[in-house]
C-alpha cells in the first residue's frame, strides 16, 4: 500500500518493472527520465546491489502530480533480469505498488518471458499477494524488431489476469508513457477503493 502522509498531504508509490534479462526495463526508465519534465523527477540512477556489485538496481523519482487530492511521487524502480539475481528481484517486489511487466517480443525469448512470468507470481505468491490482487499493466516490448511473436500469443500466454497491455519499443519510445499513465490510474483507483 503507498505510503500517505495525511499532515503533508503526500503519497509515496513505488512501481516495479519487472521481466527477463535484455527485456527493455532500463531503457524504458531512462525513455521516462529523459521525457520528463526535470523539474518534476529525481535523478536517475543505477545503484550496485549488496550481493553483487556487478548487478544493478534502477531508480527513478518521479513527481506526479496529484493523486486523490495528495501530492504524488511514484519511485519507478526495475532490477536486473539474470537468474542469480533472484534476492534481488525479491527485495525490489517487497512492498511494491504497481508492476509493470517488460516482456521480449522476440520469439527466441518466448521461454524466457515464461518463466520470468511464472516467477513473479511465485514470489508474489509466498508473500500471500496474487499477481491479480496488485495494478499491473504489461508492456510487448521490442515491436520494432522483426521476428517477433504476435500479440494474440504473448496476450495468450502471458496476460492471465486480462490487465491493460500495450504494444511498445522502449528505443523510440511507442506506448512507454502510456502504460506507465495507465497504470498509475490503476494505482489512484485502487487506493481510491481501499481508503
């Protein structure tokens, strides 16, 4: 749940972009950072992980706007997509608002995208919170590529839970913003439902 300071009339979310190695997730946070007006976001940065300093984590601060009323800022944050870097991915969902899932639409990433599906929701999982219960949108990324996976299958064989999906390229940028608006929308009405 974000974190409200009623006095200061403030909301604090933190969003996830989640999804296998390679994916876009950075790219898509630096699209962000570079389209948004810097008066009204943080620095972005890339900060070496406890574990392994050779393994990044991604952090962008943003100022949103307003949200039911309160000043807004949504920390837009993704970890990197390896296998050993599970503790990582781990700790980045703990508390997490609102996911955004980068999925490869490259067909020899099909596999890959899978899996890193099904270990989000495992992880969701043993923290007793479905993947359904939580704003999430999905991102088809890399749409500008050849060799790529139809949308009706990646909607098929990724999209359980029938969340809005948008067709994107984090390199020009094509649907990036969107869904990132979309899914903050999500988050205002579900704060909305439970306040």
């Amino acid at each position: 749940m974000p974190s409200i300071d009623v006095k200061k009339a403030t909301i604090d979310t933190k969003i996830v972009y989640y999804g296998p190695g390679q994916s876009g997730k950075t790219s898509c946070l630096r699209f962000i950072c570079d389209q948004w007006d810097a008066a009204r976001r943080g620095r972005f940065s890339s900060r070496p992980t406890k574990n392994d300093p050779d393994l990044y984590v991604d952090v962008l601060p943003l100022r949103y706007g307003r949200i039911l009323g309160f000043d807004a800022t949504v920390q837009l944050c993704s970890g990197p997509g390896l296998a050993s870097a599970i503790t990582t991915r781990r700790f980045l969902l703990r508390d997490t608002d609102g996911i955004v899932f980068v999925a490869d639409s490259q067909i020899s990433r099909r596999e890959a995208n899978l899996d890193s599906m099904q270990e989000l929701e495992e992880i969701l999982g043993a923290g007793g919170v479905g993947l359904a219960a939580i704003p999430h949108v999905l991102q088809y990324n890399k749409r500008d590529l050849e060799r790529i996976l139809t949308i009706r299958d990646m909607r098929t064989s990724l999209n359980r839970h029938d969340a809005p999906d948008f067709e994107t390229s984090a390199e020009t940028g094509k649907g990036v913003l969107e869904a990132l608006e979309v899914l903050v929308e999500q988050l205002a009405r579900d704060l909305e439902s439970r306040l």
